[in-house]
C-alpha cells in the first residue's frame, strides 16, 4: 500500500519540512505540497527518493506567491461564497 503525506508549503528548512521529509522516507510514502521553494530542502540530500507532487506549481515565488496561493484557495472555497 502507498502512502500520501500532506503538508502545506515547502517555503523554508524549518523543522516541519524535515520532519515530513523524513517520515516520507521512512515509510517510503509520496509527498503533496502547494508549494515546494527552491530555497527549501532538496530531498536527496536527505535520502528521499519519491515523488514530490506540488498543487500550485506557477506559485513559485516565495512569500508573495505564498500569499497569492492562500487568496486564490480562500475565494475559491465555500466559505467566501
């Protein structure tokens, strides 16, 4: 059975992203993410060889296309509406 981890953005090397990193590798499971910044960690530096499969690819601009992301997601969604 294949796994899916979820995680929001990879925008940084903080401690969450490690930590998702690493339990992908782990338990041999994919990871889903809006956004996955150049500047965050390159997953075969930790040992992670599956796929990466991001959700908002054309936000790769970091914080201001983080911003832009989270207000695209908002309007779309049922709670604005």
């Amino acid at each position: 059975m294949k796994s899916l981890f979820f995680h929001e953005s990879f925008l940084k090397r903080g401690g969450a992203e490690r930590m998702v990193i690493d339990t992908a590798t782990m338990l041999g499971a994919d990871i889903a993410t809006a956004i996955w910044a150049t500047r965050s960690f390159e997953p075969a530096e930790l040992g992670y060889h599956g796929r990466i499969r991001e959700v908002f690819p054309q936000y790769h601009t970091g914080w201001v296309g983080y911003i832009r992301m989270k207000w695209r997601f908002l309007f779309s969604s049922k709670v604005t509406k």
